[in-house]
C-alpha cells in the first residue's frame, strides 16, 4: 500500500493542490453523504493519487469548507492537468451543485470500458480492478457513514483503494481503445462530461415518486403536500427524509389520511415531530382541507413527450423515422453486439433522433458507425439526419 496522507487543514490542501497543479494527471474520486444520514447531499471526502501516493482531503475540520478547497478546485478547472475518475457523473454533479466547480480534463475508465463494449457493460470499481488487474479490493466501508469521526483506518484504506488503481486502469483500456479504433470516441465522451450540470429548479419534485407509486389526479394534491411537509420537516431535523416518513407510508396516507387526532396519534410509520406542533395541526389540515391540483406548468417546463404532440401525417412519418431506427438498432446489433446497439440506439436516443434528427442527438463517432450501418444495409439514413 502507498503512503497515504490525510490531510485536515487548509494549508495542507493548499500545498498538495500546489503538487497537484504541475502534475500531467491526477485520479481522483468524492465520498458523500446523499440524503442517507443527513438532509441534502454532504462532501465527505476527497481521495486524490499522483502517481506515487494517495491524499485523503477531509474537508469537515475545515473553517470554511469552499474557500479552503479553493485550491483544489482550480486544479479541477485547469485543463491542462486531467483528472482520471471511475463513474464520475455523481462526483461532477455534486461539485456543480456545492461548490459551482465545473470539473474540466476529464477521463472516466467507466466510459472506457463501456466503449469496449463488453456484455458486463454497466461495472463497478471493484469488479473492473479484479477483471483488469486481476486483484480483489475490500469494498465493505461502501455503504459507511463518511459523515461520521473520526474515520476508521479500514475506511481510510478502502477511500484509497478508489484512486489507487485508476492510472493503470486508464492506460490498459487506453491501450485496448487504440485497437479497436476507438480512442476518438473515448474522447468524445469524456468531452460531453465537461457539459454535466445539476438540475436546480425541479418545479415538481414529488412528481417521480408520485409516478412510482401511481398516485391518481385526485391523490396528488394531498401526495404533493405531504411530500413538502416531510422535505420541511426533514430539512429542520437534518434528517433524510425517509427517516420522517417512508416513501411507502407517504403514498398510503396520500390514499388514507389522517383525518382526527385519534387516527395521528396512534398512526404508525411517523417521526415524532409529526406529531408535535406545528406539524401535527399541518398533517391533519392536509387530510381535512380541500386543497387546489396543480396549476398547470408554463409552456416552457412543460415536458410532453415530442410524439404526443403530433397527429395525422405527421405521426405517420415520425412512426417511418421510429421504424427505420428500430431496423438500423437491428442491424446493429448483428454487426457489432447488442451492447454497443444499445450505447449508439437506445430508447432515449431513438426518441431524440426522430426529433432531432442525428446530427444534433448523437455524439460524432455514433453518426459515423450509424451511418456506415445504414450504408451497409441499404438504408436511407439522409432521412434521419435532420429535424423532423
């Protein structure tokens, strides 16, 4: 095992950044807490390796937390030094979403490998280490409390194994891309990460479990203000908000509320605070009151699939597009694996192309494949390539 430091102060993230600035490549990957122990998503640890060590950046013990990995965060900006990650899409969305950080340089050995497109094609750290390296990392602190102090040497230990391996790991399925020809692609997808935002303004955040739990149109209302009441609750406890109340419980008083103080005080599945003012007198309006639906979105939040939109010659050519696009996803699959079928055509893509057409749903290297498979087979893929 390499040195590991584990730095707690701000000057010591100020002199490894320092390090880190003049190096080619650092890999590096984020422990969080995502509403499992806490409310709202929580920076735990940072795990950087140069090559030869492995830093653990704690940020809890420092005064303030965004300036003092100012430092750090340059170096995630700077597009001279790249940043090696595995799965990086939680890591980059977390760092947009604290710290406004747009990490750029990026090479993720999760794209690499899905790119080869091997049927084990959606794989993690752990196994990609054992497949390529032939070694078996411990991967029991996965699911630990990273918000907790002070960490155990075992936690430490399993931080470090997630950067420790990810240089070697890059270069073998580099090296393997090179072959096949598909390095370019690996770089076009990598690019596209650079452009990985947070989602801040979710003007109806009930709506996904709602659709889960299937709530009619006259549930929603008392759906949607109980999940506001929980996320207020949950918010003021620090608390995820299933330790309030479970998404399960959640939908059955959206069915069944609670209507008397009877009912409140012997319901099950409740924190305690929901049944202490102010809350309790909340909980029991919502059942008691006739609340208003939903006021319908603007036009421009409104997400209405393309296709529902459409009638008449219209949808007959949008379904000739969506035809010609299952065939050519056929086609695909029998020259180059059902996997990459998959990576080039999948449900999301073929809805977009028969909007958008494939210049502007599909990344450079997915054009080219497409359009080559489309010359093979005799299909007209000039039908495809612009908007509908």
């Amino acid at each position: 095992m390499p040195t590991i430091h584990y730095l707690t102060t701000a000057e010591a993230v100020a002199t490894a950044a320092a390090h880190f600035a003049t190096l080619p490549r650092i890999g590096i990957d984020l422990e969080f807490d995502d509403m499992r122990h806490r409310y709202g998503r929580h920076l735990a640890l940072i795990q950087v390796f140069d090559g030869q060590q492995a830093y653990l950046i704690d940020p809890l013990p420092l005064p303030n937390m965004a300036a003092d990995l100012e430092p750090l965060f340059a170096v995630l900006r700077d597009p001279t030094v790249a940043k090696v990650f595995h799965s990086c899409k939680s890591d980059i969305l977390l760092l947009d979403e604290v710290f406004s950080v747009n990490c750029l340089n990026i090479v993720d050995t999760s794209v690499q490998f899905t790119l080869l497109a091997a049927e084990d094609n959606n794989i993690s750290l752990g196994r990609l280490i054992q497949a390529e390296l032939g070694l078996e990392v411990d991967k029991g602190e996965q699911k630990s409390n990273w918000l907790k102090r002070p960490l155990t040497e075992a936690q430490k230990e399993y931080a470090a194994n997630d950067v420790l391996y990810l240089f070697e790991l890059t270069d073998r399925l580099s090296a393997r891309l090179e072959e096949l020809g598909r390095a370019d692609w690996a770089a076009q997808e990598n690019l596209a990460l650079e452009a990985v935002r947070y989602g801040r303004d979710d003007p109806r955040p009930w709506s996904r479990n709602a659709a889960k739990y299937k709530i009619s149109s006259q549930e929603m209302p008392i759906f949607r203000e109980l999940f506001m009441l929980r996320d207020t609750v949950a918010r003021q406890l620090d608390r995820p908000p299933y330790h309030v109340l479970s998404n399960d419980r959640l939908a059955e008083l959206a069915r069944n509320p609670l209507e008397t103080a009877l009912q409140l005080r012997t319901a099950n599945g409740l924190h305690p605070e929901l049944k202490r003012s102010p809350y309790a007198e909340q909980l029991l309006a919502i059942g008691t009151t006739d609340l208003e639906p939903d006021a319908p979105l603007p036009a421009e939040q409104r997400k209405f699939p393309f296709r529902r939109r459409l009638g008449g010659p219209a949808a007959a050519r949008a379904d000739a597009r969506e035809a010609l696009l299952m065939a050519l996803k056929g086609h695909l699959a029998t020259d180059h694996g059902s996997t990459m079928a998959n990576m080039v055509l999948s449900n999301r893509l073929i809805a977009d192309i028969i909007e958008l057409g494939t210049e502007a749903a599909l990344r450079p290297w997915q054009q080219q494949l497409l359009k080559g498979t489309a010359e093979k087979h005799g299909e007209d893929y000039a039908s495809i390539e612009q908007p509908f």
